[in-house]
C-alpha cells in the first residue's frame, strides 16, 4: 500500500513537474516571440526612418531646392531658342503660341513669360491657377515645368513635365522670345 502511495506520488509529482515544464517553456516561447518581434519592430522602425532622411525620389528632381536655389542664369545658359522651338512641339497639342492666337484646351501663351500667373480673361482656368497670385517668373516657370501637377497642387494641366534642363531652359527662352519684349536674361 504504501508502495503504491509513493508510485502514485512521484507519478504526480512527475506529471507535476511535465505541466511546470510545460508552462515554462509557454512563457518562454511567448517572451521570445515578443521580443523578437519587437527587435523586427525596431528594426522596421529604424529602416523606415533612414528612408525618411533621405528618401528616394525615382530619379525625379527634388522640387525644393528647385524652389529658391536654382541658379536661374546658369539653367538658361544650357537652353536655346531654336531647341524651345521643338520642345514646344509638346506642348502644341494645347497651346497656342503665336501673337494674336486664340485659346485651346491650354490658356493661349504669347506673352506669357512674367504676365501674372492665369491671367487670360476669355480663358476658364482651375481654381488652382486662378488663385495662385504669383507672376509667372523664370523660377515659377521652371518649378512649374519640372512638374505641372507638384508644382500647383489642383491645376488641370494634363502634362507630365519637363525633366530635362536643357529641355525646360529652351523652352522658357522661347516662351520669353514669343511676347511684345522679351526681357533680357539674367
Ligand atoms: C494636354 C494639354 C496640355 C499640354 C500638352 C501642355 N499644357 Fe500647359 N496648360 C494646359 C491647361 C489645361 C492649362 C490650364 C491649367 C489650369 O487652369 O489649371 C495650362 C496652363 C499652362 C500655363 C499657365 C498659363 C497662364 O496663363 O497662367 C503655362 C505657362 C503652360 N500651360 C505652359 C505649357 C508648356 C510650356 C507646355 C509644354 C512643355 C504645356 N503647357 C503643355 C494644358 C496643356
């Protein structure tokens, strides 16, 4: 009998100690999971920040150092007239460019260059233009050029933009020449 007493007893006590061991490991394992998990989490974190800092824009120009910095002289000496001519083949589809010419999809652009900025009355712009109170000055075309739609948040302009400088510096100097006085360059 007391045979059978102790058997049952370190029986217990040796299922006892499988559930002990059983929570243990649980507690563990759980632990180990969170703190692991929290390590993904920090590293998450620290991965997404160092993106932040210096985020990769897919190769498109950073807009704000375009906004103040851009060395406007420097940029039109890499354009011409003749280059804006063709560029301007772009923007054809909606534009007009020649003196007297009328308004398409596109606000009608002689003498567009320092007007301020949605300035044509006869023309319906978005409350975007009409709203901004800005001259169109070479850094505001510019700015404007690179990304219509970054540029002034809203506006109805359906072009992508100009990417490249040559391209934008040409075609602003051939904006600038197709008005009454083309204003001298910077
Ligand atoms: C798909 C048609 C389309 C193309 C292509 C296009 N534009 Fe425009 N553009 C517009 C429209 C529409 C507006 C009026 C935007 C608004 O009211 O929000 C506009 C507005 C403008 C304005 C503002 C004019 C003002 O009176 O304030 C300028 C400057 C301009 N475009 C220049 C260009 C140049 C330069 C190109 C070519 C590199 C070009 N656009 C290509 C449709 C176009």
């Amino acid at each position: 009998m007391l045979y059978v007493q102790t058997l049952f007893y370190k029986m217990d006590s040796f299922e006892i100690n499988k559930i002990v061991a059983a929570v243990l490991v649980t507690i563990l394992v759980v632990l180990g999971i969170g703190k692991i998990s929290d390590l993904m989490f920090k590293v998450d974190k620290l991965s997404v920040a160092a993106y932040k800092v210096d985020p990769v824009d897919d190769g498109q120009v950073n807009l704000a150092s375009t906004e103040s910095d851009v060395d406007i002289s420097a940029l039109l000496a890499l354009g011409n007239v003749e280059h804006g001519q063709k560029v301007f083949k772009k923007c054809k589809a909606c534009h007009s460019i020649k003196q007297g010419g009328g308004n398409n999809i596109g606000p009608k652009l002689w003498n567009v260059m320092f007007r301020p900025v949605g300035a044509i009355s006869d023309y319906k712009y978005s409350k975007a233009l009409a709203n901004y109170k800005k001259d169109w000055s070479w850094e505001e075309m510019n700015g404007f050029l690179i990304k219509p739609s970054k540029w002034i948040k809203g506006n109805k302009m359906g072009f992508a933009g100009l990417k490249d400088e040559k391209d934008r510096a040409s075609v602003m100097l051939y904006l600038n020449q197709n008005s009454d006085q083309p204003k001298q360059l910077p």
